[in-house]
C-alpha cells in the first residue's frame, strides 16, 4: 500500500502547482541558428523543439497548468505551441499558455529571469497555486518534477533548486554552482564561479544549478516584489535572488540522478553549436542515453500529416540508403546515402548526394552529387547541386558558412543567398 499511498500525494502536488517556463532567450551561442527564432523554439531530435523536452517534463509529471513566457522572435515558438499544445481541457482548469512580454508593469520587457516573472504576477495570481514550478526553456533532459515537489514538500522548503553533480572542471565558468551541507540545504551560492567549491564527501565534483526551480507561492510573491524594488538588482534568480535569500530561508538542492543507477541523469545544454550538433548525433548510436522511443515518458509535439520516409533506387552507384541514420517523416531519399545523418521532416535528397554526421533540419533539399559532412544544415536550405561542405574549413569561410572550433559547418538559406526571412 505504501506506493499507492505516495503517488496519490505526489499528485496531489502536482495538481496544486504551476509551472512557467522561461522561453524567451536569444541563444546567440547558436548564431545564425537563432536569428529568427528563439532558442526554445530551435529544432531537435528529428521532429521535436528543444521547448517540448521541459513542456512534456511537465505533462507527464501531472503538472497541467503551464505558463510559456516568451520575448525574443517568438512567432514560430508561438505557433508551434499554438499547434501542439493547445489540446488541454480548460474545464478542468488545464492550460498550456503564452505569456508574452507586453510591458504589463512598466514601459519596460523583461530585464531578466526574475522580472519576466514578476511582471506576470496578475496572470499568476488568480490560478492560486501552492507551488511554482519555474524551468529553463532550453534543455534537453526528462525529469520527473513529482519526485522533486515531493522533495521540497518533505524539507519544508520555501525553496529547492533542481542541481547536476558535475566535475569541478566542467562547472567552472559555466554554470551558477551551489555550496549545501550533508542534508542537501543550500548554505552558498556562485554564479559561474571560476574555482568551484566541491560536495562534501566528495572531491571533485560539484553542484551545478540546472536553472529550475520550485516556490512556495506566497514566497515567492514576496520575493519577486523586494527584488523589483532594488534599483541596483540585475533581476536575475542567480545573481540576485537565490544569494539573498540562503541565509535566513530554507532553500534545498535537488540532486536529478538516474531513477535506476543512482548517477547523474541524461541533461544537454545545447547553447552552442558544437553541443547541439553533439546531443544530436548521440541519438543515433544504439543505446542512447536519451531515449526517444520511452511510451512511458513521451516526448509530445507538434505532428505533422506526412507520409513515410522513402528510399529509392537500387543500382550499385546509385542506391537510396541510410546507415546509422535516423529519418524523418516525408524525407526521400532518391539514389543517395546518408551515415550517420539526422534528418528531420521533408528533407529531399538527390542522386549520387552524400550525407555523413550531418543535422539536416526541415524542408532542405540537397542537390545532385553534393558532399555534407559534419555541418548543420538549417531550415529551408537549397543545396546546389555538386556542392561540397564540411571537407575544407577554409573554403567553407570563404563560401561563407560558420565554422566551429570542432570543426562544424552551420549553413542557413541566407548564407546561401536564399532569404526566406525579411525582404525588402
């Protein structure tokens, strides 16, 4: 009985809570890849964007009330939502919402992570929830929020932060990283520190913040609200709030380890392009860490109304084929060979093409006899026939395309000279 007994307060959380999740970032580490559109909204994995891995998180931890605060170029995030996540039952008080910036407060948008809250308040407050959920719209993981409310419920937190155990190498001047004593309560925060302090009992490794966090509301109100009355704040919850508020109030770290080996879980920042190009191509081994084929945890999105993927011609120079590839629907393949592509939907590959540790995004067509390799081929590009990437770093500046320190090759429509965008 002790199960049962669990799951039902762990739904009884989840029902009292809502969750908003920070969408409205540039990510000017991917470059062209978000000069028109935010990073959430960012295609991965195929057929998802990087905003369904938090929003289904959500859902499928039982939270149905959800907030999207949104900013920076959000149309197509705007629509996809609109598209894919607007199936909820309002009856039952169920919502997936945009909250947009709109100046609701003050002449002002949003000045950081703190204020696109607090300028929500009005829209917050009616729902009366217990909790507040807030997550960064940016990363790829699946987590079940359930086990972390329940976490901060047992604690008799005002607040707990979701943390990553990482070396201390990997956090230094990256993430915002929080010092706790043995009972997880967080005793000091840094953000980006260069020199980490390490967990106790274990050198080496640190806790690194994932940027989710959990309110109890009526904390949070008060917090939000002193915070807004700081001129000389940044109004960020690194920076400003969580190093305020340690001393005098309970805030607990949330270690987001593996349910079956106890270590730490799958989680990708894919802020640059080399680390979404990486989270990518790690979904084509075997065994991935993440695992989009769970029907117990599923990743939701928009679908589109496509055929199959399809592969044609059988002659010894010009087979349609793939190898360690996955391909999307409405993809064909005509005479050409993918190893270890990622393509997601209607992508049209011509004859005698080749395609290797490449991430092809939706609608791009490569032409006859083309050589990809190891780029990222953004929406909508027209590959000219014969045109070869990825081989010669040098010759790929000069035709105009990004190259990463690893050597990977962002090619989008205007580099191409194809704008699909603004026109004048």
């Amino acid at each position: 009985m002790q199960e049962p007994i669990h799951q039902r307060f762990v739904s009884l959380l989840t029902r009292k809570t809502l969750a908003l999740v920070l969408a409205g970032g540039r990510g000017s580490r991917l470059y062209e890849l978000t000069s028109w559109r935010a990073k959430p909204a960012v295609p991965f994995g195929g057929k998802f964007r990087i905003i369904d891995f938090p929003l289904s998180n959500a859902v499928n931890s039982g939270i149905r009330r959800v907030g999207v605060l949104t900013q920076y170029k959000a149309h197509s995030l705007v629509k996809h939502l609109g598209r894919g996540w607007s199936g909820f039952k309002s009856e039952l008080g169920e919502f997936v919402e945009v909250f947009p910036a709109s100046q609701r407060v003050d002449n002002d948008w949003y000045q950081g992570t703190a204020d696109a809250v607090y300028q929500n308040l009005d829209i917050i407050r009616p729902g009366n929830p217990d909790y507040v959920l807030i997550m960064s719209g940016d990363h790829i993981y699946k987590m079940d929020y359930g086990s972390m409310l329940a976490f901060h419920n047992e604690n008799e937190a005002d607040m707990s932060i979701s943390c990553l155990e990482v070396p201390v190498a990997e956090a230094a001047g990256t993430f915002g990283v929080i010092e706790v004593d043995a009972n997880n309560r967080v005793v000091g925060f840094e953000e980006k520190p260069l020199e980490p302090r390490s967990i106790p009992g274990r050198p080496g490794y640190c806790l690194a913040s994932m940027g989710n966090y959990i309110f109890n509301t009526q904390f949070l109100y008060q917090q939000l609200i002193i915070d807004a009355d700081d001129e000389d704040s940044e109004h960020d919850f690194g920076k400003n709030i969580i190093p305020r508020i340690i001393d005098d109030h309970r805030i607990f770290a949330f270690p987001f380890r593996d349910i079956n080996t106890g270590e730490r879980a799958y989680w990708r920042d894919v802020g640059t392009l080399d680390a979404f190009w990486e989270a990518n191509m790690e979904l084509l081994s075997v065994t991935p860490e993440l695992n989009l084929y769970d029907s117990i945890w599923p990743i939701l999105t928009d679908q589109a109304q496509l055929p199959p993927a399809k592969f044609v011609f059988n002659d010894d120079d010009r087979r349609g084929m793939a190898v360690d590839s996955m391909v999307s629907g409405g993809c064909v393949i005509s005479g050409a060979k993918l190893d270890r592509a990622l393509l997601f939907s209607n992508v049209k590959v011509h004859s005698f093409a080749t395609v290797q540790e490449t991430v092809v995004l939706p609608e791009v067509e490569i032409g006859r006899s083309a050589r990809i390799t190891n780029a990222i081929l953004d929406r909508g590009c027209h590959i000219p026939e014969g045109t070869v990437i990825g081989e010669d770093q040098e010759q790929d500046r000069k035709n105009g395309f990004r190259v990463t320190e690893k050597g990977i090759v962002l090619v989008t429509p205007d580099m191409l000279g194809q704008s699909i965008h603004f026109r004048r």
